[in-house]
C-alpha cells in the first residue's frame, strides 16, 4: 500500500477500503506497479495513508525471495541463487527498505551469466565451467532442473590403470541405438575415443552395418591428419565388430582388435561412460529448450563438440581437444543449443519489402565451414551462416501449455469430468517469413545435413575466429552454405537410406515453393522425373494428385505437433473422445497389464482434391493384449481387397457410379464389455500415477473391429440389406429399380450400384445413424489412386511408391528393368542382416503395394519368406524391388468397360523352384469382365513328385478362387451358367482333372485337391490349355526377361500410364486368342484412345484397351 504517487507507474482507477488498526477505512484510488528490486510489484495507490507498507507474503511470492528478519536489519535473499537482492534496518519499531540497491545489479547479472554459460557449454558441471572460463566467477552456480532430469546416473566401475603414451595407441569404440529416428532417418551413432587425449569423434548411422564404413574413415583420417596408426581397438563383441569384413580390415591394417566378454559391458567403459556422457548433454540440452526427440542427432554432435573443448580433471584440468592440437580451444562463439536465431538473407536473394531475415533454431557448429548450423522446422531446410542473430533466452519450442480440455469442450454436453492438457506443442505463430529460396544457392534440405566425424584439424575454423561474446552480435561477413542429401546412382549401395554427402541443392519452381513435392536433384544421373508424368491425365485428376502430393503426414508425435492442423486434429479426436466418453480416469491398478497407445495420421480428401479434414487418431497397440483376459471375440470389419478390386470391376463393366463416405470416430461407436486400462495418450495430462480405464472400443483394441461391425451390420441388416456370406463386409440390397452394394473397410465405406434413387436413400441412412462424410466419386482410397476415363478405371499406388522411395533414399537410384532378375533363385543362407525390424518393415509396405502391382508379386513372395533371420543378400534382393519401382512408380492396373461379366483364370506351377527345400510356388491370376481382380505367389506346404502334380495343385488353387469369385458375383446379382474357363499349360494335369478315376500315380495326392475334378464334373470348371508364352500366370512363380514380363502384364491390364509420353513411331503388338493386332501409337496415351475407337467392337484382351 503505497502513499507516494511518484513511486507507482500505470495507475488505474481502483475502488474499496481497506480498515487499518484503529478500526478507521481508508479510501483505495488506484492500483499500479511498483518498482522493487528490478520488479514489478502490484502495489495500491492510498494518498491518505500515513506510510508506505510492504507486505512480506506478497513479497516472497512476487519476487521468489525469503526475508530474513534480524534485531538491527531485514534482508531479501533469492531463491534460487541465495544472493541478497535487498536490505532495509530497523527504525522506529518498523524495518525500513533503502532506497540504493548497489549489489542487485552484480548480483542479478552475475546469475545471468553463469546460467547463459552453464547452458551454452552443454550444461557442464561447476568445476569445469570454472575450469573453462577462468576469468570469470561462478561463485552462486544455478541449481538446472534439465541437468537433474538428463544426467542422474549410478556409480560407475573403477578404471583401468593401463596408461598410454601416444595420440591414437588405443582407440575405444562403441554404437549407441536410438529409441527414435532423427528427422533424416538415423537410429544409430558409433564414438571413437582416443585413450590418450579423450577426443572424441561419433557418425551418426542408419544402421550397425555402417560401422565398418564409419571405422575405415576414421582410421584414414587419422593416417592423413596425424601421420600415425591406430594400434589398438577396444570395443563390445557386438555383430558389427565381429563381422567377417571388419576382422578382415583390422587383420589387414594390422589393429590389435580387443572384445569385452559376452554380457559384460564393464570391459568396454571408456566408450560406454563415453556414450553415456554424450547422452547426458544431448538429452539435457533436448530437455532445457523443449527440443523434439528427432533432433538427438543434431544435439549428439553438438555435445560431442561441447565435450572435446571443456577442461577435465583427467586430463590435468585442461580439454582433450587442447592434449591432441597442442592449443587451447576457443569458445567465445558457442550459443545455446535449441535457441532462436535469425539467419541474415542477402540483398541478391530478397527483394526490398521481404524482410532480411529467416526465424531458425540453432542446432550446432559446422565442422566443414566457418558457421553455424540454423535450421528452420517450418521450411524443413538447412542455413549454414555466419550472419546469424541469437535470442538465446528463449528456446524455438518453447512449450505452449494448453487450458483444460474442460474449457475447450465446454459447449459439449455430459462432457466427461477426465482432464487433458496437450503439452509441448509448438507454437502457432512460429512461421518463418517468406524470401525468395528459388535464388538461393546456399540453403540445406531436409535431409542434407552432412554426418561427418567431427574435424579436429580445424584450428577452430568452423565458427567466427574473432566474433564478439554478445548473444545479439552479427557475424561477418556473409557466409551461407548448403549440405544435402547424395542421389544413388546405382544398385551397389549396401544399405538404406544412404549417408548423405556434400553438394548443392536445386530447388523447384516458384509454384512448388510451399508445397510439398517429390523433388530430388536433377543433376543426379537418373532423375525419378524421367519415369512419372501427369501428361496422359484429365486436368482434374493432374489437378487432384497435385493436391494429394502436397502434404506431408507426419510419421509421430512430435513431428506432429509441429504444425497447427495437426494440433487442432489432435485436440478433435479428443474432443470426440470425451463427448463418447470414451474413459474414466483412475488411479493404476496394480495387477491389470497396460495398453499402451500411439497417435496415426493420415488426411481425408474429397473427389476434387480438396482435403476434406485432417485427421488423427489415437491408436491403442491392441498387439499387447492377452486373448481370454483383454478381449474374448474378434472380427475385423476389413473388406479383402480382391473385393474391392472385383467391385470396381463390375460397377465399370455396367456402368454403375462408385461413391466414396468416412465415417467419423467409427470405433467409438461400441462399448467395451472387459475391463481395459491404457496408458496416458502421448501430450495428455491426467495426472501422476493415472490411467484411462476404457469404456468404449477405440482403435487398435483387438475387440473395437467386432463392436464397430456389429453396430454398422446391424444398423444395414435392419433396412433391408443381405449379407455376403463370401464377404462379409459386402452388403447389398436389391430393388425394382436396381442393385445398391455397400462395401465397407474399417471407416472407408464404399457405395455403388444401378438403382440411383436407392443410393441416395442408403447415404442418407448412413447419415442419419453415424456421424459420416460424403466425399464425393470415388478418387482416393487406401492409398490407392483412382482415375475415371471415358472407357475404364485407372488403379495405381504412385503416390505410396513415391513416399517409399524418398523414405529409403531411393528416388535417385539407377532403375531396374525387372523386380527379380531372370533365371534368379534365391540363396537361403548368407551373412545375417542386423537391422531385421527394418527389413520386416519395408517387405510390409512391399506387401501393401501389390494391391495394384501383381508385377511385384513373386519377388515381394520371396523376400517374405526369410522374415525372421534375414541375410545381406535377401537386402539386396529388396533393393532390387525399389530400382524396378523407382523406374515404374505409377504402374498400376486398367479397369477397362468390355461390357462382360466373364470369369477366367489362369494357373502355373514352378516345379521344385525352391533349390534349398525342393518345394514349388504356386501362381494364378483371375480376371472378371476381362479385368484383373486377383492373383497370388504362394510356395506350396509340400514336395510334388512330379511337375503334373505340382501345376495340379496349383489348379486346386485356383478352383478355390474362381468359385470364391463367382460367389461374390452372386451376391452383387449376376449369375450365369457357363463354366468358368481355367487356363493350364500343363496337359496332364488338366487330364487329371478330367479324369477323376484314381490310380497308381495321383493317388498320394491330398483329397482336397480333388475338389478340382467335383467342379469339373459339375460344369462349374472348364480346364483348357494355353501356351507357355501365353500363360499369364508365368510372372508369378519364377524370374523371368524383361521382355516377357513386360508382355504378360500388358496382356493382364497393367499398364504404366505415370510414364512419359513416346514420341516418334512406336509399333506395339498385342495378341489375343484369336488373332495378332498391330497399333502404331505415339506413346500410351493412344493406347487409350485406341480402346475408344475400338469400343463398339469390343476389341479387348483381359483389360488391356487395344
């Protein structure tokens, strides 16, 4: 309460009394601030008071102080450095404050100071900072919560007490694995420690193969820099050191190679407390400037530059990098990891009104040039500079905590009482402001930051040799550089992805600017623009995949929670969550196993191409449930693609129109009958020691497909729909006026038929009992691109194939002509692979893509078939695939309108293919109205005697299918009575078939493949024999040329319509039963416009347009 007028600043009107101790009210006039101790303290305005009075709770508060009150003074004490900021004496029975403060200004700016240099030094502990910074007195060191939260750690081993007199005599070495990806996809760094000088070097990796590569490096980098050999390596008896290469390449450098003893780590701990000291810094810096995960890359390095320049006690208080170059280092540049800077833009790259500057995160010293590392999450690229202005107090991710989930939902009736804080997202406004990048030549990409071991021979070059210490200052002059990521050129690359190496990057043009495209190098020797054009396309669907290509989805959490839409799509699936109450939040139970859950991204688009919303979900990882305990029945309502591909079929065949819907939320439809406790969802806070005990399904739950399903079935059941009884995600309803067919895919629905005014009854039903979206004419549905044309449907994964090649460093690959090479089989044995997870993953989204490329098929079957214990040369065998994709991404398959309904399939039969167990692979294809639908590369589960008997099962095979088939035709109302024609290269097993009197030579057979020989004699099955070359199935059962493969999936419908135009005389031949046809087309796209002028004859070959 402040008398004195002058002494407050801002005064507002204020009302109210305030009685004092005689009882009498004294008039309140305003309310200000007050100035006390450089704060700022509310303080009200009393001009009838007799004095000013400070009250000593709102003062500790204010000010985070204790006041320790003495006979004869008072003095305010800082919390957290405990420097006395204030003092007053005793008068007159009351404590009086001073009005001169000549030790708050030393002792605020010396707190600055130790906490600005504890950070920029990789927060080092006070005897090294002291050790460092001589000159300067760190007597009141900051107490740093990220130092506690990164580096608490048990006592370690005792040391060996071996000493070494030379630089590089014994070297320690060690790989660390990474919970996460950095944000160019490595998992991995390998450390070198020198035992004399405790230098260290580290390279970050993509995988333990690389270690070998890392390690010949280093040795040839030591060689040349300091004319001497490394002697000794000490390092774990891990597969990458153990590995044949390596023991030949230290044998021939002649390295005493020396392993720690199996399981004990303890042998090897110079590089483990290494290891660990590294992750301690990287880790605290991560944590003190809310930086992502995915920049443990970027903060390793920098801790390990950090770490080479700080004076250790072991080395006789001086750095390791001062023991190996004879100097002292100079760390008058270093700033503070994760801070913002500001990257000054040259004149030449801005015009007058775009400002001068680009908003970046500092992420480290280039060990390659003389500059910083800056990088800007929102354009996702690199600026190497010395021109950089640091705001070191304040870090690029700040965190942005959100109110209760109460608040935002507040207009949400019964809302639940759970509370939800989505934390650590970045914030809104961070965007980086426009320049004009097409001019720039010195700017890094995404995946162009350059991992290198760290120079050592630099003399400091790396950063400003005489930039000033201010965190404000400008360097000078002007030095932006640019790292990006190498191109492969070819197939002799051992891993995925490859490192990255120096080199200039090109940009798009000004209209791709801020979108997000495909776009590699295109002075690389094999540019992935050669094989995948728009050109033969309608202009709205060149104008719809140029939309779908734009957006990126991000692959976790914290890339996430980077942008703003998918923020605001986190905080809706939440807001959905607690309208459904979907969980109650209890304390954890003590005897009930966890669910742990995950965040999937993914965007709903329309049939224009416009993005109908963003959508994420919260997945539960349902692979962790035990059946009985978490879940008793399951059924996914997951419609099997051969479905899919045979209703697109048919609705193109009869002229039907095909409709696409979403529903919203789908899984939280059902209730949960088992008790289901799940982790706290990643940026939700219900408190410690809390967990969501679920009451509804949610996805990912192995029981949320059954109580969807049976809401979603039952709900069509009740309105008049049948359900197949082949398919049971299939439902259809017939009427007078025609056929409505309902396919449904999890929350994909798909709805088509003749019967118009019935389609429009079914989505409005739809509508009406689910919260679901209309998007329009089928366009985009798992992943796969659909084109409409006047005569067919066009199904590819170009957009898939894209992203998996620019995941796996691929798109600048030299192509290959076909997936597997020609007469190629596979070799069951070989040098293992440690990266198996990473194997298994890319043969997943391998598997994926055959839903339109059967081309890939039998190469994809062979991969597959060593999923648990993989070799180097089963990797090969999947790089093989990503050339012959990178030369095909938009291969897909043609839908053509024959007006036909015909069933056929073709069967093969590769006797004994498999060298290592003599089994042979089963191959068949099937095609309804003379399009496509499904096919299958399969090893068959026993040794046939003989090559009949082989192409025999395979028939048995492919009976199953077509009557499967036939069934589906059933249901969707189209029946017939002609025999289905089932293509054999093989006459005596179509004899066998034929034939169905047993004898001497077929009687080992299993009666199951019998049943081949029942549909024969019913009339469902009509074997006929077709020519080797003509045999369709061929492709997938064996390794064949390039020109019969490219001959037998033009005759299947697989087209390549993404491939650039031909020019000049191009003759293709196309052969069907009856005769040979010879068009003379300019590229594909006349090959299109040959099936229009052929229509009226129906000239087609199993939908391929002729």
């Amino acid at each position: 309460m402040i008398s004195d007028r002058e002494l407050l600043s801002n005064v507002e009107p204020h009302g109210g009394k305030v009685t004092i101790a005689n009882g009498q009210d004294v008039e309140i006039r305003g309310i200000g601030n007050l100035e006390l101790f450089q704060k700022q303290l509310k303080a009200l305005y009393m001009p009838e008071f007799s004095n000013n009075l400070l009250s000593v709770q709102k003062a500790t508060k204010d000010l985070d102080c204790v006041v320790v009150f003495s006979t004869d003074d008072v003095k305010f004490q800082d919390n957290k450095s405990g420097t006395t900021i204030g003092e007053g004496c005793s008068k007159g029975g009351l404590y009086v404050l001073e009005d001169k403060q000549p030790n708050v200004n030393k002792a605020v700016g010396s707190y600055a100071l130790s906490s600005f240099w504890h950070e920029r030094l990789g927060h080092p502990h006070l005897r090294a900072l002291q050790l460092a910074l001589p000159n300067q007195k760190f007597q009141d060191h900051p107490k740093c919560e990220a130092c506690i939260l990164g580096k608490h750690c048990r006592t370690v081993f005792p040391e060996s007490s071996t000493l070494y007199d030379n630089v590089f005599d014994l070297v320690h070495s060690d790989v660390w694995t990474a919970p996460c990806a950095t944000r160019d996809q490595y998992k991995y760094f390998v450390s070198f420690i020198d035992e004399k000088s405790k230098y260290t070097w580290i390279t970050l990796m993509p995988s333990k193969s690389h270690v070998l590569d890392a390690f010949s490096k280093f040795y040839y980098y030591v060689l040349t820099q300091f004319g001497t050999k490394i002697k000794i390596l000490r390092s774990d008896n891990g597969g990458e050191y153990t590995s044949n290469a390596f023991k030949e390449f230290v044998g021939k450098a002649g390295i005493v190679h020396q392993t720690s003893c199996a399981y004990t780590p303890q042998q090897n701990g110079v590089a483990e407390r290494k290891n660990r000291h590294l992750m301690e810094v990287a880790r605290t810096m991560l944590f003190d400037r809310s930086v992502p995960k995915q920049y443990w890359g970027d903060a390793v390095m920098t801790a390990c530059y950090l770490i080479n320049r700080l004076p250790t006690i072991h080395l006789g208080s001086v750095s390791p990098y001062e023991v190996l170059n004879n100097t002292k280092p100079f760390i008058d540049h270093l700033r503070v990891f994760g801070c913002v800077c500001y990257v000054f833009v040259p004149e030449a790259q801005r015009n007058k009104l775009e400002p001068k500057s680009i908003k970046c995160m500092f992420i480290g010293y280039s060990s390659t040039q003389k500059g910083y590392k800056c990088y800007s999450p929102t354009t996702k690229r690199m600026h190497i500079s010395r021109e950089v202005r640091f705001v070191e107090e304040r870090g690029y991710f700040d965190k942005k905590n959100w109110e209760n989930l109460e608040d935002l939902v507040s207009s949400v009736e019964n809302a639940s009482t759970l509370r939800v804080i989505l934390e650590g997202l970045a914030p809104g406004g961070d965007t980086a402001e426009k320049i004009d990048i097409n001019e720039v030549e010195n700017v890094e990409s995404d995946n162009g930051d350059s991992v290198e071991v760290e120079a050592v021979v630099d003399s400091e070059s790396d950063v400003n040799e005489d930039g000033s210490s201010s965190g404000n200052s400008t360097l000078d002059p002007v030095e932006t550089a640019v790292v990006e990521e190498s191109e492969e050129s070819g197939p002799e690359a051992e891993s995925l992805p490859p490192l990255r190496r120096s080199t200039r990057v090109r940009f798009p043009p000004e209209h791709w600017r801020n979108t997000r495209v495909y776009y590699n190098n295109q002075a690389v020797a094999h540019p992935f623009q050669n094989h995948c054009t728009m050109d033969q396309f309608p202009k709205e669907h060149q104008a719809f995949l140029s939309e779908i290509d734009k957006h990126k989805i991000p692959n976790s959490y914290d890339e996430a929670c980077l942008y703003d839409v998918w923020v605001q799509a986190m905080l809706e699936e939440i807001k959905s969550m607690v309208k459904n109450e979907t969980w109650d939040e209890v304390d954890k139970p003590s005897k009930k196993k966890l669910v742990g859950c995950r965040w999937v991204y993914t965007i709903k688009y329309t049939s224009t191409g416009e993005i109908e919303r963003y959508k994420a979900r919260l997945v539960a990882k349902g692979y962790t449930q035990k059946h009985g305990v978490d879940y008793t029945e399951t059924f996914a309502p997951v419609a099997k693609l051969h479905s899919v591909r045979i209703l697109l079929s048919i609705a193109t065949n009869l002229c039907w129109n095909i409709w696409q819907m979403d529903v919203k939320n789908a899984f939280l439809q059902g209730e949960l009958k088992e008790e289901v406790y799940m982790v706290t969802p990643e940026g939700v806070n219900i408190g410690d020691n809390k967990v969501c005990k679920l009451k509804k399904a949610i996805y990912g739950l192995k029981q949320s497909p059954r109580a969807w399903y049976h809401k979603l079935s039952g709900c069509l059941l009740k309105n008049g729909f049948r359900r197949s009884e082949a398919d049971h995600t299939l439902f259809t309803t017939q009427g007078e006026n025609g056929i409505v067919a309902v396919l449904v895919y999890v929350d994909d629905i798909i709805v088509t038929g003749d019967d118009v005014e019935g389609i429009k009854r079914t989505k409005g039903l739809l509508k009406a009992s689910f919260d679901i979206k209309d998007l329009g004419e089928l366009k985009y549905f798992l992943g796969i691109e659909v084109c409409k044309f006047e005569n067919g449907l066009f199904l590819s994964q170009r957009k898939y194939t894209l992203d998996l090649l620019e995941e796996t460093g691929k798109l600048g690959v030299k192509p290959a002509k076909t997936p597997i090479e020609d007469g190629y089989k596979i070799c069951p044995e070989g040098e293992p692979l440690m990266e198996v997870k990473q194997y298994q993953r890319l043969v997943g989204r391998l598997i994926y893509l055959t839903i339109t490329r059967p081309d890939i098929s039998f190469a994809v079957n062979q991969v597959s078939q060593h999923m648990q214990a993989p070799s180097k040369h089963h990797w090969g065998m999947i790089e093989r695939i990503l050339r012959y994709l990178k030369g095909t991404p938009g291969k897909g398959i043609w839908m053509g309108r024959n007006n036909s309904t015909d069933i056929v399939g073709y069967c093969d039969a590769d006797w004994a293919g498999d060298k290592g167990d003599r089994k042979s692979t089963t191959g068949y294809c099937t095609f309804v109205g003379g399009n496509l639908v499904t096919w299958r590369s399969k090893k068959q589960k026993v040794v046939s005697r003989s090559s009949a008997e082989a192409e025999y099962r395979a028939m048995a095979n492919t009976t199953g299918e077509l009557v499967w088939v036939k069934a589906i035709l059933k249901d969707l109302g189209i029946e017939s009575s002609e025999p289905m024609t089932l293509h054999c290269d093989n006459q005596a097993a179509i004899h066998i078939a034929s034939n169905s009197v047993f004898h001497e030579r077929t009687k080992h057979i299993e009666v199951d493949c019998h049943y081949v020989g029942e549909k024969v004699e019913a009339g469902i099955i009509l074997p006929t024999f077709v020519r080797s070359i003509d045999q369709l199935a061929d492709v997938f059962t064996k390794a064949t040329t390039s020109k019969v493969c490219d001959d037998l999936h033009g005759k299947m419908g697989l087209l390549d319509l993404h491939q650039p135009i031909l020019r000049g005389s191009v003759e293709l031949k196309i052969q069907s039963e009856d005769q040979d046809t010879r068009v003379n087309p300019s590229g594909q796209e006349v090959s299109i416009l040959a099936a229009r002028a052929n229509k009226k004859s129906g000239q087609v070959e199993h939908g391929r347009p002729v």
